[in-house]
C-alpha cells in the first residue's frame, strides 16, 4: 500500500441512517464542498447517471419519508390487519351485489 493510499480519506457508501452521514451532507451544502468531510462518498452501480449530492437528496427524502410516514411495526401490523378485514368486506360487498342483481332480474313463471 502506497504513502497516498494510506493517507486518503476512506471510501463509504452513504448511509441516510447514519447521523454522521447526515452531518457531512449538511455541511457539504453549507460549505459547498466536500473539503472538510472525512470520508468519501461513492455512488454505488445502481444509481448509475446521478450525481453524488443528488443520489444522497433522494436518499435522505425515501429516508425521511419512511420515517414520517412509515410508522413502527405496531402501525405495520395493524394496517395489515385493517387491510385484510376491508378485502374481506369488499368481498362480502360483491356477494351481495351479485344475489341483488339475480332478484332484480325478472322471474319466470
């Protein structure tokens, strides 16, 4: 390993989860660089053809959105447990549309 090697800043994929990261981001976009960051960012190969302050601002915005509105586990569960008593219902619903349609339909005699 080279002199530089060992002296340069290490390679780290952002985290939005990490405060550190966080904090770097925040301070590049006050100070307009990356100059006082210890560490540098990569763009992994998935976001290929996006800059790195952009891949980070979508992110921290999936990251903040989660957190916002994603609730805990307890929500999780409950929603799901919301979600399968409403298909229930929806097909409940369509059985009954369905006996309605067969009395409207006019009766031989």
């Amino acid at each position: 390993m080279s002199r530089l090697e060992y002296l340069q800043r290490p390679l780290v994929a952002f985290d939005p989860t990490n405060k550190d990261h966080r904090r770097y981001y925040a301070e590049f976009l006050q100070y307009g660089g990356w100059g006082k960051c210890p560490v540098r960012f990569i763009v992994p190969e998935d976001n290929v053809g996006v800059d790195l302050p952009a891949m980070i601002k979508n992110r921290l915005v999936d990251y903040y959105v989660s957190r916002e509105f994603g609730g805990t586990e307890l929500s999780r569960s409950r929603a799901e447990e919301m979600s399968k008593s409403a298909d229930e219902m929806y097909r409940a619903a369509g059985k009954l549309r369905k006996e309605a349609e067969l009395l409207k339909r006019p009766r031989r005699v």
